[in-house]
C-alpha cells in the first residue's frame, strides 16, 4: 500500500493538504483551548464568592466559639454567630456550584469544537486521500496481472484527450494501435495512465 504518489507534482500536492489537515486540526485545538479559557473566566465570580464565604465563615466559627465564653450569655450570642457562619457557608458552596458549572460548560464548549472541527477536516480531506490510496494499490495490481497493460492503456484511451495528444501516435491514430495490439502503443498508454495515477513503471 502506497501513502503518497510517485510523480513528484502529485505527491507536491498531497503532501501539502496533508500539512494544511494537520495545521487545521492544531488551530482548532488552540481555538477550543482559547475558548475554554475564556470561558473559565467567568468562574471568577464563583472562586471570590466562594473564598469569601470560607473566610466569613471561617471567622463567624471562631467569633461563636469566643463568643461562648463569656458568661452567662455565651450559648445566646453564639446562636447567631453559628446562623451566619451556616449562612457564609452558604455562599460558599453556591460559588463552587457556579464554578462548577462554568467549568463543565468550558469543558463541553471546548470538546464540541474539537469534535466539530476535525469532523470537518477529515470529511474534506481523508476521503480522497483513501480513494487515491486504493485506486493506486489497484492500479497497481492491474498493472503486474495479465493483460494488465492493454487495460491500463484503455483507462487511458478513456481519460482526458489533453494528456493522449502528447503521445507519438502511429498512422491510424492511439485507438486504432490499440485495437491492432501495437506494443508500443500499449506500453505508453499505460504509463501514461500510471503517470495519472501518479505512479511510475
């Protein structure tokens, strides 16, 4: 199985889309990654919030707990103290779930781009590198068969009439030398149908 043509314009070309592929597929990665990023800075919001809330909740837990020795008012001033730490708490944990939740936006924002984009790279590019691949590999075969060379020169009796006029054809015209079973004939329509292939003899 052959990857890339043999002739160099063909291969030129294919290694280049190969290239154009790759640095697509990279500029979406970036781009997600891009996306992502600034995606996650509207977590900001939830990260202050919730270093708010364990710092105040932290300190309201240390204000009940001095708060419940003083003398026999201790256990009534701490009461409210423990309410608004809970209350903090609170605070706390809604800035998590709003990171949370900004996060796993991010995350899918991020994969739905890669798997968009590089869906649309491989459908506009690996097909006809695949097609070619195998058309190649059969080509190929034909060519080492039997009569493999009388099918390829037909191939290229049927392909396009530019590339036929810069044959040396004999009186009577390629078709006819064809036809009659001229070798020689037979053997430049068939390199010349491996040349559109972009392969050699």
């Amino acid at each position: 199985m052959r990857l890339y043509a043999q002739t160099p314009a063909r291969r030129t070309r294919q290694v280049v889309a190969d290239l154009i592929a790759v640095a697509l597929i990279a500029a979406a990665v970036k781009f997600a990654l891009v996306v992502h990023h600034a995606i996650m800075l509207l977590a900001e919001p939830g990260r202050k919030a919730q270093s708010a809330g364990d710092s105040l909740a932290g300190g309201l837990d240390d204000a009940g707990d001095a708060a419940s020795k003083v003398p026999f008012v201790g256990s009534s001033l701490k009461k409210p103290l423990l309410s608004a730490a809970d209350a903090a708490t609170g605070l706390s944990d809604a800035g998590q779930s709003l990171e949370d939740l900004v996060g796993r936006v991010a995350t899918l924002a991020a994969v739905a781009l890669i798997v968009l984009s590089v869906s649309i790279v491989l459908v506009l590019w690996l097909p006809p590198r695949l097609i070619w691949i195998r058309r190649s590999a059969t080509t190929r075969r034909l060519l080492d068969a039997p009569g493999g060379a009388d099918l390829l020169a037909l191939r290229a009796l049927t392909g396009p009439q530019r590339d036929l006029a810069a044959l040396p054809a004999p009186p009577g015209g390629l078709a006819d030398g064809w036809r009659r079973g001229d070798q020689q004939v037979i053997a430049d329509l068939s390199r010349l149908s491996l040349r559109q292939a972009g392969l050699r003899p």
